[in-house]
C-alpha cells in the first residue's frame, strides 16, 4: 500500500492533468460537467501547477450545489455519525442528504431510488459484484484521477472500468485492520494441553491447515470428564474461510463475465480440508464463554469481547493459517477511509467528488487513533494484520442472489456426501444464480401506486380471466358473500396451470420497494374444497401468464382453506425486495375429478400500500 508522495506518484498526476482537468478544470475557463452544474478552475476537486491534488476545505470552496443526496445502512447512532459525516459536513459546508434502511434492505433502496429518478450521489458497501453488474453505480474513471496512487486505491473493478474508489487518508502509517479475517484462539487452553501458540506457528512460518486441524482436535475435549464433549476446537459462522487462506474461490469475475470456478483442485483441496476440520467445529458453541478455543473473525470483533471484562482467559489473534495450494486472506487492510461509489444517474457529481476526496484529510478531524482503540486490540496484532494487505481473496458468491445460503447448504452436505459429489449436485444451482445475474435487465419508471378495491357491486370484471367461461359475477343469495354480487371462478378439473384470475398493469402497480397488504373474502361451493391447493393467492410479474412461470412468488404461495364452507377472511402483507417490472396478484384455484362443480366465490378484494 503506498503511505508516501513517490516520484512515479508525481508523474502520474502531471500527466493525468490534461486528462483530469481537461473535463472541467480548465485555467480560466467555466464549462459543464456531467453532473448538470457549471465548475470553474478555482473552485472544486482538481490539481494544481505542480500535480498536487487540491481536495483540502481551503482549496475546494464553496459549491454550487452542497447537498449531497445518500443512504445509511444501518441506520447510524450519533457517534458514528461524528466520526463518518459530521466532520465533513463542518468542514466543506456539507448537507449529508441520506435515506436510512435495514443492512438486508440497502440494494432495494438503491434500485428503488434509481427507478425513481432520484439515485443517490454516494453509495457505500456495495454488493459487488451484483451492484454493478446491475448498472446501480458508474464509472469513476472519467470523474477522478483513480491512477493516481498517492491518493486513491481502486475498487470494484468490471469490464475495464473501475466502480468504487478507497482514498488514501494522509496521517502517521494508519492503518484500519478491522475487517480483516483471522483466528483469535483462547491462550490459556493451549497451555493447558500443552499445545505450541499459534503466534509461535505464524512467526516461525508454520501456521498451516495442518497446525490448525491439530490444535482443533487436541482442544475438543470432554473437560468436566462427564462423557460430553464440552469445549470444541473451532467455531465461527464463516466456515468457508478455508478457501480463500487457500487462495481460491468458487466464483471468480474478469473482464469477460463471472465464472464458477470450484472445479478448480486448490478449491476442492481446500474443501477436503474444511471436511478434516468438520469432526472439531462447534455449532453452539461460544469463545466468549470458552466453550470453543479458536474462533474464526475479523479483528474488529474484538470490540464485543476485549473490554477487560467480558473474557476469563487471555486471548490473542493471528492470521488465517497457510492453505497447501496458496495464500489468501479475507478482508482487507484499509487506510480507514470509505470505499464509495457513485450512483448511476447522480445529480451532484461535483459534490460526490467532494465528499469522496474530503476522506483524505479525514485525520485532521477525526482522531488518527480512534479505529484501533475501539476495536480494543493491541499494536502486535494490528503489525500482524498488516501483513495481509495485497492478499485478499473476495467470495463473491456471498453477493450473488441467494447464494449465500445456499453455500451453507453446500458446507452442510460436504461430510454425509463428500467433497466432489456435494459439488456436482450444487453446480446447476449456483450457475442458475450466476446466469440470472447475467441476463439483461432494464429498470424502468414504475410509476405510483395503483390497485383496484374489488367489491363487484358494478357487475365489471376487470381481473384477467385465464380460462375462458370460468369467471362471472353472481346474485345468487346463496353464493353472494356481501352486498348484492360477488365474483364466482368456476374450477376445471382439467385446467393445466393453476391462475383462474390476474389483476392487470391497467388497473394495479406495486412499484418495487413498497411493502403492501392484500385482504379478501372467499368461500367455496358446489362442492368439498381441499385444505391447501383450491384456492392460493400469490404476486408474480405479469409475464409468468405467457411464460407459464412459476419460479417467481414474491411473499410466497399462499393458501386459503375454504373447507369449511363458510366466508373466509384472508390478509396477507408482502415487502417488494426486487424488481419486477409489473407485479399483478394472481388468483389460484384448482380442483380434481372428486369436485368437478367446484366453484370460488371472492369478494372484497383490496390492495393497500402500508409502506
């Protein structure tokens, strides 16, 4: 990582003047940039004379537009607020403008407030790939001087382009060692049992898989002698590690696409490794409570357990151990500033470019210190993270769709069935994820909240009727569930896909991101309802009445049991966490040849939007 002015360093600003300020920094010159607003050669982001980047308070001045338009997830408590935003507001006359969400809920936000027409300037922890390759942020290529390494590390890389973007903050040697993935083993249990410490095994270049998986089983012990084993040898909730300190992964990304790679015979190693440790591994149990003797984490966890208070043993921390195929660690070594991005379509770029830049003087507002003492670790651990920078493996599949559970499912599988054959049997599953991501898909305005409140009173059917001859409305006193019509589905024995009845893009949109509640009466007649499949409701993008697919059910299959013969009252809620690009509620009913008069009767039908 470079922490020092270099002579390549200035060669590169100099010759990036003409690239950089051509755009908008110009001596003497006013012209437009792509944010929409005008910046002059005394005002903003750019360099000067010499190629030094001017990004300081005093050189940047006032902007034309300082309300900065960002998300925040989760949402912040005052202190993190002071040590991430505050300081920049303060200091460049800054209006952090941001929206709050969930940490599971932060790419719907993003999407939604892209469809919108309103994205956001700044966009932080990204899922990379997945955020990118969705076309959330833009390049940055064009809008900062990313060569320039005495200022910028690159991030996000995707089709020789360049995402996301860690300034280099100036200040004595910081480094921000927080996230980066480690083993924090309990001391005293390897004294006890009479084992080398693996700060020994790591300074002597000798704290491999074998090491670990030696200690691991030497420390699951039955300590209390009452036939339980009551201390395991590891734990962490992270059980793939073992192949990124390997120097492998099941999924890689270049310039040509995204790639399942865990045919690979360092990937599959390592997975026979994770499979030795697997007999040691401590579902329930805690190294807080000394139930587990290494705990695999990233250093800043330390914060929960290092107080002084919190541990009745002595604990310490080193690196992943060496794999036998490579070296990887997971989590990087950062000079404590955001990786941000820039959202497609943003309105203030120049203010982005601010905020961005302002994280390279951060250490003359925020304490150099503060990071490290939060994370209550010692300075020998920190100089032992350290060594891990520029050897950071990413497991993408942890931001591919779903993929993330189901390598659980993977990790779960490995030991009943093996290594290869769990592999094989998963392949078509995560390539499927790799492929959805992949395909084209444009987002587009939505438009606002629509839905019919269905009470039939006007005898007009406006669902989309899938049979022909299955919907009417009925008077028939006997049917009629309120007022003087209802809507009556005839089922068919012989109907080959299950909708009877299809709100339609003319009368409903549940915009993406909204989270909506359906309510509706029903009963059954004519005949004996089953209990689970005569009637379900479900909300799936209209084009599944063509594709006949059934793959997508947002907020589930949900089925109604009319058995009774009575009026059932029905509510459901769901929350629109992806895009669709018309989402309509589809009414399921099916029957067999044991009630071939089978009839549903709905009423009251109503779509309400509750945030």
């Amino acid at each position: 990582m470079t922490r020092m002015k270099s002579l390549l360093g200035a060669l590169l600003a100099v010759s990036m003047i003409f690239t950089f300020a051509a755009c908008d920094k110009t001596p003497g010159n006013t012209t437009s940039n792509n944010s929409g607003t005008s910046a002059t050669s005394d005002k903003g982001v750019r360099y000067d004379a010499n190629g030094d980047l001017l990004y300081k308070p005093e050189d940047v001045g006032a902007l034309d537009n300082p309300i900065v338009h960002g998300i925040i997830a989760p949402p912040p408590d005052d202190e993190w607020y002071a040590q991430e935003i505050k300081w920049r507001e303060d200091a460049y006359d800054l209006e952090y403008d941001y929206d709050t969400a969930p940490w599971t809920e932060r790419e719907m936000k993003w999407i939604a407030s892209y469809v919108s027409g309103t994205p956001y300037d700044i966009i932080t922890y990204i899922n990379y790939p997945t955020t990118v390759v969705k076309g959330l942020v833009q390049p940055l290529d064009d809008i900062l001087p990313l060569d320039d390494s005495r200022y910028f590390n690159k991030k996000y890389s995707w089709k020789g382009k360049t995402y996301g973007v860690n300034p280099i903050a100036t200040g004595d040697n910081f480094y921000d060692v927080g996230e980066v993935h480690g083993v924090w083993f309990n001391q005293d249990l390897f004294d006890d049992y009479g084992l080398t410490s693996p700060v020994d095994l790591w300074e002597n270049g000798q704290w491999d898989f074998d090491h670990f998986i030696d200690a691991a089983k030497a420390l699951t012990v039955d300590s209390d002698k009452d036939g339980k084993t009551d201390i395991y040898g590891w734990t962490t909730w992270y059980r793939s590690w073992f192949t990124a300190a390997n120097g492998t992964q099941a999924i890689t990304m270049n310039d040509n696409g995204i790639s399942l790679t865990w045919t690979d015979p360092a990937f599959i190693h390592a997975m026979e490794y994770y499979n030795k440790a697997q007999p040691y591994f401590g579902s329930n149990t805690s190294f807080e409570a000394g139930t587990a003797a290494m705990y695999i984490e990233r250093v800043q966890c330390a914060r929960t357990f290092l107080d002084g208070e919190t541990l009745n043993f002595t604990a310490d921390w080193v690196p992943l151990p060496k794999g036998p195929d490579g070296e990887g660690y997971l989590g990087s070594v950062s000079t404590g500033t955001w990786t941000s991005c820039i959202g497609s379509g943003a309105k203030n770029i120049e203010g982005a470019k601010v905020f961005i830049c302002a994280d390279i003087c951060r250490f003359d507002y925020v304490p150099v210190d503060g990071s490290t003492k939060m994370m209550n670790v010692t300075d020998e651990i920190v100089e032992r993270a350290k060594t891990c920078d520029g050897k950071f493996i990413s497991d993408l599949y942890r931001s591919i769709g779903s993929l993330n559970a189901k390598m659980y499912n993977v990790l779960d599988a490995i030991p009943k069935d093996g290594v290869v054959a769990t592999l094989e049997k998963y392949t078509n599953v995560f390539q499927a994820e790799i492929d959805t991501l992949m395909a084209e898909k444009e987002y587009k305005e939505q438009g606002e909240f629509k839905a019919p409140n269905l009470d039939f009173e006007d005898g007009a059917i406006t669902l989309k009727e899938v049979y022909e001859g299955t919907l009417s409305i009925t008077e028939d006193p006997a049917e009629v569930i309120s007022g003087s019509k209802s809507l009556k589905i005839q089922l068919k024995a012989d109907n080959e896909y299950g909708p009877v009845a299809v709100t339609t893009p003319e009368t409903t949109c549940l915009p993406f991101g909204g989270q909506y509640k359906l309510t509706l009466k029903a009963k059954a007649v004519g005949g004996k309802a089953t209990e689970q499949n005569t009637l379900l409701v479900s909300f799936r993008p209209y084009e599944s009445l063509e594709t006949k697919d059934t793959s997508v059910s947002v907020g589930g299959f949900n089925p109604i049991d009319l058995t009774s013969g009575e009026v059932v009252e029905f509510e459901c809620m769901i929350n629109v966490n992806d895009y669709y690009d018309d989402l309509e509620l589809f009414i399921i009913g099916n029957t067999d040849e044991a009630a071939p008069d089978l009839a549903l009767i709905i009423d009251d039908i109503k779509i309400e939007k509750i945030g």
